[in-house]
C-alpha cells in the first residue's frame, strides 16, 4: 500500500501542478487550508489516547467529546476517530470538526483525498499512518484519490464554523478535548485571541485545549491571558512531531512557520513548547501532569 500511494503521489502532483499555474487567486489561503494531513503527530495521538482520555474518563462516564477546530479539511478529525480505533480506546467519542472555509466542509463530508494528504508533510512517498489502518478505513477512488470509508465518516459531524464569532462557536455545545492547532499562526492575533476566548467558553470544568503548531511567544502570550496551565505530557516529543519536514527540507524550523527548537533550558519553556492545556477549574485534576515550579499559581 505505502508502495501504491506513493505512485499515486507522483501522478497527483503532475496534475496538481498544473492546477496551480492556472489559478490566479487565493493561493497561499488555499495552501494553508490544504496544509493538513492524516496522522500528523503520531507521538501526540499516542499520548492523547493512552494517557490523556484514560484519566479524563475516571471523571465523566458519559460519552467524551471532542472539537477538532479549524479542522481544515478533516484529516485532523478523521485521524483521531482513527485512533480511537487503533488504541483501543473503550469507551464511544464524539467528535465535532469545524472549519471556517465551507469548500474544505464540503470536502471532509465526502472524505475522498489526494494521496499527498497521507503522506507526511515535505515527504513523497512516506505516510505516518499505520498500514493497518489504511487498510481498515480507506479504499481507492476514481481519478487517484482515497476514499475513507463511510463507518468512519459518518461518526464525524464537519460543520462550518467562524471561530472568531461567539455565538457560531458556542452552538455546538461542551467538549472535553478542544483543538485548535496549526492555526493560530496562520491568524491574525486579535482574530486568534477572540477565537480561543470563545473556545474556553465551550470546555468542561476537566477540559483540555491543545493549541500547538504555532510560534511559542504567541502560545506563551495566549496561555498567561488566559490563564490555561499547561501540562507535561510527552512535550518535547510532539513539539517535535510537528516538524516532520526537517527531514527533507534541511534544518529545522525551515518549514514548521515561528516554530523555534526545543530548548529544554528556556525559561519559558514550560509554556512556549506545551501542547496541551488544563483550565484553572481543571488543576487539581490534572496536577499530576502540572510542572509547579514553572506554571504560574
Ligand atoms: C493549517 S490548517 C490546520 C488544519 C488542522 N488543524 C491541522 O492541524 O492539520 C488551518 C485552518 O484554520 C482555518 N481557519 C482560519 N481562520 C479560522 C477561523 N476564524 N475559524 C475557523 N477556522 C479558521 C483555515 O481555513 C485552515 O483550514
């Protein structure tokens, strides 16, 4: 399969080229919603899955729910529906995808994708996703793409949402786990601020925000306004689980916009580098992932 998607890879970029050379606007706003792939972070979902939602599920019996945000055109969403899936995860989950751009809706509803979104970013033929997985919940579609089959899918809502309007936010309810990553980088700052504003006004008591894949004085700067604590949870691995493309493209952070290397030693680091946070009403549940020394009482 990794062999076939890889051949796959190759026509597709032939014609996605072409595509290119006869578009004359949106480009970089199309890039940046297309700048999304399956299984993006593997030691993220890892660590969400198997230490994460465990100890979230001693404290709601009920089913969990999750608001993948700006979910681009749901790879995002559909990974962790995945996941659930290949971790075992025993409990049912709910999961909400929203997404400004109503073309990229469109497209996480059908669930049909290019090769390249199963590849991990910079690289032509590698995917992050495991084999099995590719094989339980995709099939070949016409014209080169991958279908994702409908048992997934349709455990997915993808709706439109404008993040920084309150009233569109709040209208799908409470979750327990909020993302919002790769985003706020690619946002204005005032924009950015008002949409994790109306995202905390949507997290349980025990809610957790994961804000990661952006530049770290902006993390920084959010998290302190908005007092979120960050936690310790296999930090420095999924920081660098976003920059895949080093690989590729010679030296890290060439490809991974604002994101500095991780510096253990950084005064802020506990906050510049964090993935995930915990809400004031959340920390004595999540103390046990809460470095004391270093996150504001
Ligand atoms: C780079 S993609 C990130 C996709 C996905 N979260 C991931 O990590 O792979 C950033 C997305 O943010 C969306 N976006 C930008 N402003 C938004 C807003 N105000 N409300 C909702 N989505 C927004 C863009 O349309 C784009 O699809």
């Amino acid at each position: 399969m990794l062999h076939k998607l890889s051949q796959l890879f190759q026509k597709s970029t032939k014609t996605r080229h072409r595509h290119h050379l006869n578009e004359k606007s949106s480009q970089f706003t199309q890039q940046v919603i297309t700048s999304t792939c399956f299984w993006r972070n593997p030691p993220q979902l890892q660590t969400i899955f198997e230490q994460l939602l465990p100890k979230l599920q001693t404290a709601k019996p009920q089913t969990l729910r999750l608001g993948v945000h700006a979910g681009s055109i749901g790879c995002e969403a559909i990974s962790l529906q995945m996941a659930s899936n290949y971790y075992q995860f025993p409990r049912p989950i709910e999961i909400v995808s929203t997404e400004i751009d109503s073309k990229a809706v469109q497209k996480a509803r059908r669930g049909k994708f290019e090769p390249q979104h199963f590849l991990e970013p910079g690289s032509a033929d590698h995917t992050l996703l495991p084999p099995e997985l590719i094989e339980q919940f995709t099939k070949r579609a016409c014209f080169n793409k991958i279908q994702i089959k409908q048992n997934l899918l349709k455990q997915i809502k993808f709706e439109q949402c404008d993040l920084a309007s309150r009233s569109a936010t709040l209208q799908f309810g409470q979750f327990d786990l909020i993302f919002f990553q790769n985003a706020i980088v690619h946002i204005n700052p005032d924009a950015a601020q008002q949409c994790v504003a109306n995202l905390i006004e949507t997290a349980n008591p025990n809610s957790l925000i994961f804000l990661g894949g952006t530049a770290g004085d902006q993390l920084s700067r959010l998290a302190h306004q908005f007092n979120l604590l960050p936690l310790n949870a296999n930090n420095e691995m999924v920081y660098n689980g976003w920059s895949w493309r080093q690989s590729i493209w010679g030296q890290f952070p060439s490809s991974h916009l604002g994101m500095e290397p991780f510096d253990a030693q950084h005064a802020d680091a506990q906050y510049r580098y964090a993935h995930v946070f915990a809400l004031e009403t959340g920390r004595d549940f999540w103390q046990p992932f809460i470095d004391n020394e270093s996150v504001a009482q």
